[in-house]
C-alpha cells in the first residue's frame, strides 16, 4: 500500500472529543486501511463501517451516522469539501509516502512533455506531501512549473479533484501545457475543459498519457448524446441528495427551461445515480445536476443520453457547442 492513513490522528480526535460511536467511511482502494483503523480505534469508541459507496468527499454519510446515532466520521482518502457538516466529521487524507512510485513516472512525463517550457502542474491530495519533489524534478528536467492557488471545494495549492481544477485553469493564460499528478480520470476531467494538452501521470499503474485523443473520442460521443436528447421529449433532471451534490436550484432551473422547450421534463431525486434506476424510468434522456463524471465515466452503462447541464443547454439553442467545448465551465453544474 503506496498510501498511509494517519491513524494517531484519528485516535486524538476521539479523545480529545470524547467520541462515543464513530462511523468511518472509505473509498474503493483504501477498504483494508479502513479494516485496519478500525481495528485500532475500537477501543475508544463503537466503530461501524459504512458499506455503501463513497465516490468522494462530496459523499460523506452524514445521513447514515445520524440513523444509528453516531457522533463522528471518519472519512478516509479525501480532503475536506463541504464548508458545513451536521455530523462532525474527520478527514484522514491517507497521503503518500513512499516517492519511488512518483519519481519513476515523472521520468516518463517530462519525455512526453518535452518541448514544452511552462507547465501547470497539479496533483490529486494523496501526491501533496511531494510538491517540492514534484517541482524539482520538473525543473531539473529544463521545464518551468507553475502551481495554481485553490479555491473551494480544492483546499491546496495544486490539488486536484475530478470535478475541480481551479488551480490549474487559473494558470491558463501563463502555461503550455499541463501535467497532472494522480490518474487517467483527473487527468481526463481537465483534458476536456481546456484546449491545451494535458499530460497524465499515475504514480500507483507506472503509466503516464497524453489525453488528446481520449478526449477527441469523448467529445464525439457526446454530441452524438446531444442530437439524440434534442429529439427525446420525455426527459429527466436528476438532482443527488449526496451532500456535495445536491442542486436542486439548478435542477429546477433546468426543468423549466427544458420545458419551455416542449419537452416534459421532470424533477428526479436520488442518492445513487446507477443505470439501472435509470433504465427502469420510461424517460428518453437525462440531465445530471450531481457529479459531473456520471456523464463522462458512466454514460456507456446507459443506452439514454445523460447529458450535463451545459449539454444540456446546447441541445434546446441557449448555447452553442462550441461555447462549451473545452471551455473552463464545460463541467460545471450550476445553472443560474
Ligand atoms: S462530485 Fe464527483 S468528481 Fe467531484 S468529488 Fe464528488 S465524486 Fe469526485
């Protein structure tokens, strides 16, 4: 295991607030960390574990923890993202240690970058602890690297998340290309909001890519979903109750505008956003107001188009395609 959590911290935090019952919570990838630390802070308190999903740290279970009276999460593998929590809610953020995985696709990296000179750089919350290494090994390699300043939900300089760059597209105008530190998938979440290439580099599968033709492939595909739901006239707008997901506004925004295109469109209220539950509703298409990487990541499990809000724009003529395509906001959910 590359990634550590920081149990003591953990432990502290029971202490020092006298927790009684602590439900503690992990994504895919860190379920044995989760084994572990719960094996070890039972003596404190009453562990249980979540066994639903976690996709990230827009879903935490505060739901769950006030069902069975838990005065605590423990939420491993992500940095904090919501501003206000009902149920107090520690985030182990279980960084990397070890940089040998790190320093390996860094070599590989910079050959694909070779030729560029300024370069944005970011890195999902596991790789920030190797900033400075990050920055000297770029720098070593004759390229200039720049790292932009967060805004919420992002709480780092650099960081990253599949649903938010804002250090990175903040740096549009000063660089030429971007590398981010962490997978295909972050990688990929900024490849289609920006016209420059993009560079992705995991340090856990060795593997690093230039995402110009993923992105040229997804982009086909979903102006194909976009001519499709332009003649669907039974449509859903799906509004997540995850507590990072949740928009209602914007869904109801949504649905009136759709209507007002002549379609019917209605309003629907889940917690897991799954092809299944969709595939079972005899609508023709969907709009996702929740995480925007369903759309991207998801839509092959589902034989309707699942169009993101700005998509969603351009199939009723508010927006032009190329008002979206690989523009900063092509991800973002709102609707005013
Ligand atoms: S909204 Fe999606 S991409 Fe963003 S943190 Fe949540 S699961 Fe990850």
């Amino acid at each position: 295991m590359i990634y550590e959590c920081e149990a003591e911290e953990a432990e502290k935090w029971i202490k020092e607030n006298r927790l009684r019952r602590v439900l503690i919570q992990a994504p895919p990838g860190l379920r044995e960390e989760m084994l572990k630390l719960a094996e070890r802070v039972s003596r404190l308190a009453e562990v249980f574990l979540h066994g639903g999903s976690c996709w990230g740290a827009c879903d935490v279970a505060f739901s769950e923890a006030e069902t069975v009276g838990a005065d605590g999460i423990i939420h491993l593998g992500h940095a904090r993202f919501l501003e206000r929590e009902p149920v107090p809610t520690l985030y182990l953020e279980c960084l990397a240690r070890d940089p040998r995985p790190l320093r390996s696709v860094l070599n590989e990296a910079v050959e694909g970058l070779r030729g560029y000179r300024r370069v944005g750089v970011g890195f999902t919350v596991q790789w920030r602890g190797f900033a400075d290494l990050i920055l000297e090994e770029l720098k070593k390699a004759g390229i200039e690297p720049y790292i932009g300043r967060p805004v919420p939900p992002l709480r780092y300089p650099g960081q990253v998340l599949g649903c938010a760059y804002t250090t990175l597209l903040g740096l549009s105008s000063r660089v030429e290309a971007f590398l981010v530190i962490g997978s295909v998938f972050h990688g990929l979440g900024l490849a289609l909001q920006t016209p420059k290439k993009v560079y992705a580099a995991d340090p856990e599968t060795g593997k690093t890519r230039d995402l110009e033709g993923d992105v040229d492939r997804i982009l086909r595909s979903r102006y194909a979903y976009i001519e499709e739901f332009k003649s669907s006239r039974r449509v859903g707008v799906i509004v997540s109750v995850k507590p990072g997901q949740y928009r209602l506004g914007s869904g109801r925004r949504l649905a009136e505008i759709l209507r007002k295109a002549g379609k019917q469109a209605e309003i629907l209220i889940m917690n897991e956003v799954q092809a299944d539950y969709l595939r079972d509703i005899p609508l023709e298409g969907f709009v996702n107001t929740a995480c925007p990487r369903l759309s991207i990541e998801d839509q092959f499990r589902l034989e309707k188009p699942l169009l993101l809000p700005r998509e969603a724009l351009v199939a009723v003529g508010e927006l032009e395609w190329e008002d979206v395509l690989r523009k900063p906001d092509y991800m973002r959910m709102e609707v005013a």
